[in-house]
C-alpha cells in the first residue's frame, strides 16, 4: 500500500487515525508499506503483501499474529485461504511467477474460488450497463485528483473502468483477500485494495472520495441502512453514490440475495436524494450506442417489474443528464476476440479471415446472461484486414465496431 493511503484510512471501530507500528516486524520502503502492522487507539491490523486488513474476523487475526510473529508468508497463505501444503505451494508459484496468467492463478485458487464464467465477465450484460454508468457518472464527478471507491468490487472488473478517469488511484474494497490482490495484479493494476467488511463501517475518513460505488453485491449486503449511510459520509458535497445491479424484491432473479422495493432502496439514502433507475431503460441505452439517459425519472411500474435497479445519488448538476458512450481509442489492456466465440470452419478450411459462431460455456450462462443475443452476433466473419489489425493492435474503424459489438473485448494483459 501507499503511505499516503493512510491519510485516509480510519479504524471501522473506534474512527481514530492509522499508523505503521515501528517496534514490530515491518518491511516498508520511501513510499510503500509492503508488510507490517497498523495501530489505532483500539486494535492492530496487519498489511499483508501489500493490502492494509482492516477488520477482525478469524483469518484476520490469525494472519496479524502471524505477521507479528515475522512471517507474513503464512500471514499471505492464510489471507489467500490456501488450506494446506499443495495448495499454498501450487499458490505461490504463481505467485512468484511474471508469467502467469489471471487464469491459471484462478485456477491455484481452488475450483471453488471464482465461478467459471469469469472469462466472459467483460461482454455480459450486467457488466456492460455496470460499465457504462460507472464510466458516466465517474466521468462527471472524478478527474485530477479525485477519487472513487469501488465498495464490494471483488476481483476489479468494474474497478478497471475507473483507472483512467483521476491521476488518483481507486481503492478497491472487498472482504475476499484473493480477489482484490487478483484485481491489483491484473484486471485493475495500480488500484489500491483494502481488505475490509462491507457489513461494518467503512474504514475510511468522511469525504475521502467523489465517487463512491458498490455493483452486483448490494442485495447481499445485510446491513444495508449501515452501509449507505457509509457511502454517504464518504463523498465529498459533489460527489456521487452510485449502487449498480442490485436486485429488486419484487422481481425474482437468480442468486435473489436479500433485495428491497425500489422505494425501499431510495428511503435508505437520508443526505443525498437518489433516483433508481430500472436497468433494462440503461441496458437499451447501450445496445443502441447511446447515450445513457440518466435524466430519465422511470415510473413506479417499471421500477417494480425489472429485475434489476440501478441508483444514483448526487448533488452535482451533470449527473442526471444523457451521457454520451465513449468510443475506444486505446485497449486499458489488449484487444482480444470474446472467447464465447469459437471457428465456424474446420481447421483449414479457411482461406482468408475468419468465420465465428457464438457459443454458450453452458446452459445456465444461457439462461442468466443470454440477453448478451441483442449484441452479439449469432456469427461473425473476420475478413483478413481485420484479422491483421487485432494481432498488430491497430484500432480500424472495424475493430471500434467489433468492440462496440462486443466480439472484440479489452481484456487485461494475461487474462488467459
Ligand atoms: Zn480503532
């Protein structure tokens, strides 16, 4: 972690300031705390590889005494979750290796770490809205030193579409140690991840951000009154709380979670009035290339018969507006074909370019994300000079639309 973070970071309990605890094993450099303990007025924390642990539970505390004891590789193991001997070491050799990919340290993680739809996170349609919105509401209120907070973010996917938008890095808040350090190290590089329970009060001081985000975990967020009343406290005066994709107590969805009415949601926002949007309207917004609509004000109606919310909270003038959707002129990452793609053509057979056919990993990533048919084409064809321009990274006016289309994706370097 930085040691500048530390200006804003607070003790979830007693609120006080953090420090480095000199007299105890720590290794830091100018800049960086690489392991080590922070202490408040009430407790001690570890810094594990880097990631300030900011809350209590077992892992947490076996993991501080651990790194008290001089061993922050066990303090790492423990963290990570790698139970015994061959998994921590199947672990740290991907760990210690610069060629490794997102995939395969998935894979040392265990075949219960991550679901096996990761893969195609950057084309479904959840992510696509989540990514719009983010990229809308973030464009307004951050730029130059202005910061957001990615709240529940996970393993970073929607973290990554914040990282160009202030000179200032996003923090990445998640419980789940082993995703927040898989998003630092490839899908949101430069983010700066806190170890930390959404169902407790953030650790961080009031106003530290202009935006503060949370997408696809609120309705299992049991504390719920809590952690908006968080979000809150967290924005500066024209700033935004923005909860993307949460799921509506009325409408059944998969993976239902714990979800509220969408006046339920609103009437938990006490400083700063919100407006829930039905996420089909923005999923629209999308599939026809914009712009956003967030000066729309959805009728109870549709509110009530969408599966999915998305609120927005500001004070600031240009967040309830029609944003444009940027079009890309640089991958964040590389461009590289959606792997829900597959050769149309026997090997060989292909003379020039190449013929795509749209394939499902399985039934039930069919039936969860399969309104991703709107913009993916059933099939594709690839005509050389395109071919060539995505293995040399140009970006032609063709690669913009496949990227719009979603056949193309910018997927962080060695994904898989
Ligand atoms: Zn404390």
């Amino acid at each position: 972690m930085k040691t500048e973070t530390l200006e804003i970071l607070r003790c979830p309990y007693c609120g006080g300031r953090l420090e480095l605890v000199e007299s105890l094993f720590h290794r830091r450099t100018a800049g960086e705390i690489q392991e080590g303990i922070l202490g408040c007025q009430c407790c001690i924390f570890p810094v594990v590889d880097g990631i300030p642990v900011l809350h209590l539970l077992p892992a947490a505390t076996t993991a501080r005494d651990q790194m008290q004891a001089g061993r922050p590789d066990l303090a790492r193991r423990t963290m990570v979750g790698v139970e015994d001997e061959a998994a921590a070491a199947a672990f740290e050799a991907v760990a210690a290796s610069d060629a490794a990919t997102y995939r395969e340290t998935v894979e040392a993680l265990g075949p219960n770490f991550e679901g096996g739809y990761f893969l195609y996170r950057f084309s479904d349609p959840t992510y696509i809205v989540a990514q719009a919105v983010t990229r809308a509401v973030g464009a307004t209120v951050l730029g130059g030193g202005r910061r957001a907070i990615d709240v529940c973010g996970g393993s970073g996917h929607v973290t990554r579409t914040l990282l160009d938008l202030s000179s200032t890095p996003p923090v990445l808040a998640d419980l789940f140690y082993a995703k927040i350090w898989l998003a630092r190290r490839f899908t949101a590089p430069g983010c700066e991840p806190v170890c930390c329970d959404g169902n407790a009060p953030m650790p961080f001081v009031r106003g530290a951000f202009s935006l503060a985000m949370c997408t696809d975990a609120f309705m299992y967020i049991w504390t719920k009154r809590q952690f908006v009343g968080e979000m809150e406290r967290l924005v500066d005066a024209s700033g935004a709380v923005l909860i993307g994709h949460t799921h509506n107590e009325r409408t059944w969805s998969p993976s239902h979670g714990q979800p509220l009415s969408p006046e339920g949601y609103a009437a938990l926002f006490e400083t700063i009035e919100p407006r829930v949007f039905a996420e089909a309207g923005l999923f629209a917004d999308v599939v026809k290339g914009g712009p956003l609509d967030l000066s729309r004000r959805d009728p109870a109606d549709t509110l009530d018969h969408d599966p999915a919310l998305t609120i927005v909270a500001s004070r600031h003038p240009g967040v309830y507006a029609r944003h444009p959707l940027q079009m890309p002129t640089a991958a964040v990452g590389e461009f590289r074909l959606n792997p829900l793609y597959v050769p149309a053509d026997a090997p060989g057979n292909a003379s020039e370019g190449l013929r795509l056919r749209l394939r499902f990993p399985s039934e039930d990533y069919e039936q969860e994300y399969g309104a991703c048919r709107v913009y993916l084409p059933e099939e594709v064809a690839l005509d050389a000079a395109v071919t060539a321009s995505l293995a040399a990274g140009r970006l032609s006016p063709e690669i913009v639309e496949l990227v719009r289309r979603k056949v193309i994706v910018d997927l962080p370097k060695r994904y898989y």
